[in-house]
C-alpha cells in the first residue's frame, strides 16, 4: 500500500490553460479586425456573405471562430505538455479581447 502525502499537489502543465486563454483573445481581436474590414472593404464585404440573410455578419464571426479554433488547436500542439508564463499570456490575451471589443463598437470601428 503506498503513502500519499498529503500536502503535495499534482503538478498539472499550464500550458493547455494559456494555450485557450491566449487563442480566445486572439479570436475576440480576429472578429474585430474583420468587422472593421468588412465595413471599409467592399470586395471583402461581398466574400463575407456566407448566409444571405444575414449578410457579412455570418462570415466575419464564422472567420473569427475558425481563427480562434486554429490558433487553440496550434497553441495546444506547442504547449499541451510545457509550463509556461501565464501573467505574459494572460495580459496579452487581455489587452488582444480589448482591442476586438472596441473594434466591434461603431464610434471606434468609424475612425477607421
């Protein structure tokens, strides 16, 4: 029969948490950008449109959730197994979820 100590924590990698973490800023910024793009570009406006009835919209978040779940699926691939910094990754994940935030607000989207 084997002891366990008590105290001791099992040492789980963080990479996996930083690797969703940085790619649902990473999204949050892509779905900004398009947005703008969409807006101010009207060859990509057109490409945009995936569902008719609701125009540009249906590419820009399906373009964005496509980016979003790349960016994870590579992050996983390079972290899934490392410890990593997470105050780093976790501010950058933040200021990028800003950025997209603003950029879907009109005011902001029109300086453009």
């Amino acid at each position: 029969m084997s002891e366990e100590n008590p105290g001791a924590k099992a040492a789980l990698p963080l990479g996996p948490g930083a690797a969703a973490m940085l790619a649902a800023g990473v999204g949050c910024c892509a779905l900004g950008v398009l947005a703008v793009a969409t807006d101010h570009v009207p060859w990509l406006r057109g490409k945009m449109i995936f569902y008719r009835p609701t125009g540009p919209l249906s590419g820009v978040t399906t373009c964005a959730v496509l980016v979003w779940l790349l960016v994870w699926i590579f992050l996983e691939w390079r972290w899934g197994r490392r410890d990593v910094g997470l105050r780093p990754i976790a501010t950058l994940a933040l200021v990028l979820l800003g950025i997209g935030l603003l950029l879907t607000f009109p005011p902001v989207s029109d300086l453009f």
